[in-house]
C-alpha cells in the first residue's frame, strides 16, 4: 500500500523548483513596471545589488541549481527511480538558467 502523501525526496523537488520560479519571476518584475510618461520623467534609479552584478547573480543561480540537481540526481538513482532530463544534464541546465537569469535582470532593470 503506497502512501497518498508525497514523499519526501518529492516535496524537496518541488519546493527547490518554487523555489527557482519564484526566484525567477521575483527577477523579472523586480524593477517597477511603469508607463513611458512615467519613465521619461524619472532620470535617475538606484539599481539594487542583483541590478548591479547581474553576471554574479547569473553565476550563483547557476552553481545552486547544478548543486540541487545533483543531489536530487543522487538520491534518485539510490531508490532506483529514473533521472529526468534536468538530473540528467545539471550542467546544461544551470548554465542555461545562469543565462536566463542573466537576461531577465539586464532586460528588465531601468536605465
């Protein structure tokens, strides 16, 4: 008889990969969202420290989702389940959020 709760290994999946949604989506609407009249008339902004080292911050998205892919991978293949494509690859796949990290904090931070 199988457990109607997920387990453990399952609920670390899931709350890493919230986890890296939201810490994408909170990239993205970082800069306030403005109209162009508005824009126009604000010359200046402080960038925040993401906003200043977006090369950093791309790295370090990159090196966490390697390291939590990994792990997961790891304890996967000891209970025998199949990888999925991101355990698989970590590699690929940290380098590919390092870039999309990297591109939505220099597409999306103001001037």
């Amino acid at each position: 008889m199988t457990s109607p709760y997920p387990s453990p290994a399952m609920v670390r999946r899931i709350a890493a990969m919230a986890l890296a949604g939201l810490l994408l989506i909170s990239l993205a609407f970082a800069p306030a969202v403005s109209n162009r009249a508005a824009a126009a008339a604000t010359t200046h902004h402080k960038k925040n420290w993401v906003q200043r080292h977006p090369t950093l911050t791309a790295v370090g998205a990159g090196v966490v989702t390697h390291h939590a892919l990994k792990v997961a991978a790891a304890r996967d293949k000891a209970r025998g389940k199949r990888l999925n494509w991101a355990e698989r690859h970590p590699t690929l796949s940290a380098v590919g959020v390092g870039v999309v990290t990297h591109h939505v904090i220099k597409k999306h931070t103001p001037k």
